[in-house]
C-alpha cells in the first residue's frame, strides 16, 4: 500500500505575546478533522526565525518620576504620556467627548450608530442581541447555557454568578458591613467605598503623597533638592497662597501682596488707570500749563478714568468705578441705611461707612495711650502731658480742641475757618441757611481739606458753598500760606 503524501502550508499568526504555528494540510485526510494548532518548539534548530516569536525589547521607557512602564514603540509611549499630561486629542465630533486614543474614539463613536449596524448576532431563539465584538456576543451566551464563572471566595459560601457586579453586589450585601458600595478602597485604613469604579479611582488618587507639585520658581529645585508635593489640591494652594502670595509688579508699591489673584488684578487695574491719565493730562496740558492762570481742579480720589457705574437717582447722577461702591452708596445716601454701630452700650451712633465709625470710636471711645497717639502724630509730643491731666475739663469746655488747633495752624497745609469775616468768594452767591451757632465770635475749627471745610460751613454756620469755587479759595489760601512762610 502506498504511503499517502501531503504537503502542508505553514502560517504563523504574529501575537504580541508568543506565536501560533498553524498547520493545515492541502489534501483531505480521515484522520483529520479541522485545523491543528501547536505550539512552535521550546528550542528550533534550523527553523525559520519567523516560527518563533523573539522577545521584544521594550527600549522606550516612561520619563515620568515614579513610573516604570516601557514599550516597544515610540507612538505607545506617547499614547501613555498622555495619561500623565492629561492631553486628550482625540475628540467625537457628535458629543465632543476627548480620548487619549484613537481606538478609544473609536470604540465610543460606536455608541452613536444605530443597534443595527453591530455585526455579531445572537443565535439563540427568541434572543436576537447584537453587540460589537465577539467577546461580548461569548459574555452573553453564557447566560443562556447558565454557566456562573464568578463565585463567592468566602468561606462557606457556595454562590456563583454570571456576572462580576452580581458578584460585588453580593459581597457587599452579605459579607460586608451595612452601607458597603460595591468598589472599595484596598488601602491599608480606608473602609470608604462607591457605587462606581470611577469614583473609586478617582478616590485613590487622594491616597498618592505625590499627587501635586509646586511649579514656582523658587519651589524649583537644584540638581540635589527635592520637589515640594502635596497630596491634595487644597493643600497645593495653601502653599500658593502662604508661601508666593500674589505681588504686584510695580516699583511703587514695594512688593505688596495680595491675598487672591483676583485682588490683585483689581489692584493693577489701578495703575492701568493711573498711567492712562497721566497719559491723557500730558496730551491735554503738556507743557504750556506754566502760567497756572486757573488752579487747577481738586483730583479725584482713585482718579477719573473707568467711572462705569453712574447712580440713576434724580439729580444725583454719581459716578463709581464698581458695582459694590455704587450699591454702598446707593444704599447710605438714599435709603438712609446705617450698618455700622458703635459697640459703646452708652453711645449707640450708627454710621453710613466703616471708617465714619472708626473715626468715631477713635475720637471719643478710645483710652489715654490711645488718645496719646493720635495726638503725638499731629505734632502735639510737647504738650502730651498736660493734655491728659487736664483731659475732662478741656473736654467738656473745648479748650482741648482750641489747644489742638493752635498746634496744628504751624503747618502750611493747615487752614483755620474764617467765619464770620467770609471772603467775597466764599459769601457771594450763597444760600443761608438757618444758623446751630453763634455767629458773633471767630470759628476756631481748622482743616486740611476742602472736603471738611464745605461740611463744617454746612452743619455750623448754614452755608452751602459750591464745590469749585470752594476748592479754588482753599488752594488759594494755603499757597498764599506757603509763600508767606517761605518769606519769613
């Protein structure tokens, strides 16, 4: 009898992992009935390198501190980068959901298309399920032949299930205590669990030292220091805020910090403002002001450039550089509100402003080393002593004041009230006004300030002057002042 000869074609399928040699033969055989497959030989002598599979040199490691994985290809090791940088470029054009690889996006824009298009079908009758893959068309046949794989490791405990979450949700319910979500937390002292592997991961993030590290430059360490890190966010910004505050850039400020960045934004906007009118008065005047025929008029506090916020109540017309100062003032100058109480059981003062109530608390509520103070930083160091001693009698009889007024006229800047003698400019086009004082003695009030001046002719003699043409007599006055005690 003849020996039967066959000729076999051999092909190798190129797995990461190891090779299939896969055997088929050309002719038709009793003996067999479907495709061979072995394994290649442990070690082939004059075979084809191609029958083996060559361990693969995984050269392209991961830079990232703390991270050992390598790979094979360079585009691999920039797929895993990406889990470190947080870059995901690849986005769905329907959702606009980001990946870190395209395969991902692939597998997500499947979502999108109808059931239809899923090409493996359940054969089972009745059943007709279609999915993406074969492997979850061989997941779910097994529901249908009621083969469990997952079961119950702990002890005396026979329950087996189809599915891995009917198995966290048994252990949950039966081995754990009350309130157990199916994914918990395996580290060494936490019991905390979730319902979702998600959340899960992201809770083990929290347990990593190294999660966050400082990228200031002085936090930048030499070839033989350490990066500072932190575990959580919170604590990255603590040392944010304590130890690089944010500082504002200008020479004229000398390093003023700021508890927010949003504050400090705030504060360069003012500079902004600033230059930008110093812009605008050179552009206007320039040089040609020498003549100074016209005083010029009393600056604004915080200047005149970005008033954006006008008051709309009649004959008011304010304006604010923000919202909140013309809510305060919305709220003091024409709802009468007052906030502000003095804390003294005995005074009980309200006041529109903070500082309005400071200055109360300070003139009338404060004790004799604070009363000292003030006191020593308006010149009047010489005669402290006397002041105190004598303080409740001058007080009640105002020579303390007088006294106090006397001292401070030495400075050029310091004005007393001309009442009763009024000048022609201050009691020409004027509205009296029924008079709290008498008008028949001189008025010992002195001021730096227009502003003080205008409310003391006000409230104590009943004069309301214009704004302009009381700034022009003041500036008037205190260069008059200043010449005459440069002469002398």
């Amino acid at each position: 009898m003849d020996p039967v000869h066959e000729s076999t074609t051999t092909v190798v399928t190129g797995k990461r992992k190891r090779a299939l040699v896969l055997r088929i033969s050309s002719s038709p055989s009793p003996s067999i009935d479907a495709p061979v497959v072995q394994n290649p030989p442990a070690s082939p002598q004059g075979g084809s390198s191609r029958d083996v599979a060559k361990p693969r040199n995984k050269r392209y490691r991961c830079e990232f501190e703390g991270c050992e994985k390598a790979y094979t290809k360079p585009s691999r090791l920039a797929e895993h980068q990406r889990s470190h940088t947080g870059d995901r470029p690849f986005v769905c054009s329907v959702c606009k959901r980001s990946y870190l690889r395209d395969s991902h996006l692939q597998a997500h824009a499947r979502t999108h298309l109808p059931a239809s298009a899923r090409q493996f079908v359940c054969e089972e009758p009745g059943c007709g399920k279609r999915f993406w893959t074969s492997q979850h068309l061989r997941a779910h046949s097994k529901l249908h032949t009621g083969e469990k794989l997952f079961k119950c490791n702990e002890p005396s405990c026979d329950a087996a299930f189809s599915k891995h979450h009917q198995l966290r949700e048994h252990i949950c319910t039966v081995h754990a205590h009350p309130g157990t979500k199916p994914y918990r937390c395996e580290h060494d002292g936490c019991t905390k669990s979730f319902a979702t592997n998600q959340a899960l991961r992201a809770h083990v993030k929290t347990h990593d030292d190294k999660r966050y590290t400082c990228a200031h430059q002085s936090c930048i360490p030499t070839t033989d220091g350490s990066l500072a890190y932190f575990a959580t966010w919170s604590a990255l910004q603590h040392h944010m805020r304590t130890a690089h505050p944010p500082t504002c850039p200008y020479a004229s400020c000398n390093g003023k910090t700021f508890t927010t960045r949003g504050h400090l934004r705030a504060h360069l906007k003012t500079h902004a403002e600033r230059d930008l009118e110093m812009d605008l008065d050179n552009a206007v005047y320039g040089s040609a002001r020498e003549d100074d025929a016209e005083p010029l008029r009393k600056r604004r506090r915080g200047g005149e450039v970005g008033l954006d916020w006008v008051c709309q109540e009649l004959d008011c017309g304010k304006e604010f550089k923000s919202k909140f100062a013309l809510n305060t003032h919305h709220n003091v100058k024409h709802l009468g509100r007052r906030d502000f109480v003095c804390p003294e059981p005995d005074c009980q003062r309200a006041f529109g402003y903070k500082h309005l109530l400071q200055r109360h608390t300070a003139r009338f509520h404060n004790d004799a080393s604070s009363t000292s103070e003030s006191e020593a930083s308006q010149g009047d160091d010489e005669d402290e002593e006397q002041e105190q001693q004598t303080l409740d009698i001058d007080f009640i009889t105002g020579n303390a004041y007088s006294l106090r007024s006397q001292a401070r006229l030495g400075d050029a800047k310091v004005l007393q009230c001309p009442h009763p003698n009024l000048p022609a400019e201050l009691s020409g086009a004027d509205t009296p006004v029924p008079s709290s004082s008498s008008a028949s003695s001189t008025c010992c009030y002195v001021f730096s300030r227009a502003y003080d001046f205008k409310r003391h002719l006000l409230s104590e003699h009943g004069l309301e002057v214009e704004r302009e043409r009381l700034d022009r007599w003041v500036h008037n006055a205190k260069t008059q002042k200043l010449a005459a005690s440069g002469t002398t």
